[in-house]
C-alpha cells in the first residue's frame, strides 16, 4: 500500500491531461486512504461531473461529505 507513490503518479496523469472518472476515482480512493477527505470528496465529485455514473459513487460521495462536514464542525 504505498499511497504517496500512488497519488504522485495519479497527479501527473491529472497535470497531463488525463480526466477520465477512473482516473479521478482512484486519486480519491489513495487521498481517502491517507485520510485527505476533502481532497476524496473533490475527486470523486470531479468523477461524477466527468460523466460516472453509479449510485455507489453517489453513496460515497453523500459519506465523505458527511465526513467533511463533520470535520469542519469540529
């Protein structure tokens, strides 16, 4: 499980022009892993604007902003 290696490489695919949902899923998956809520839940929005359609995308976007939210209240 190495996440960083993993969301280094994911973002240079984002800086090089990759915007497929699968792309974006996955950067949310690692930043979710390291417990980067805010950056998951941009990514997995950002999936669901590119076209994803899935209602355990949508699930998991409702959770993680959830999360967020709870975060931020406390």
């Amino acid at each position: 499980q190495q996440w960083d290696e993993a969301i280094a490489a994911l973002e240079e695919s984002l800086e090089r022009g990759a915007r497929d949902p699968a792309t974006l899923v996955a950067l949310g998956e690692a930043y979710e892993a390291t417990d980067e809520r805010v950056r998951a839940l941009e990514m997995m929005q950002r999936a669901a604007e590119a076209g994803l359609k899935s209602p355990a995308l949508d699930a998991r976007i409702e959770r993680l902003g959830r999360e967020v939210d709870a975060e931020w209240d406390f």
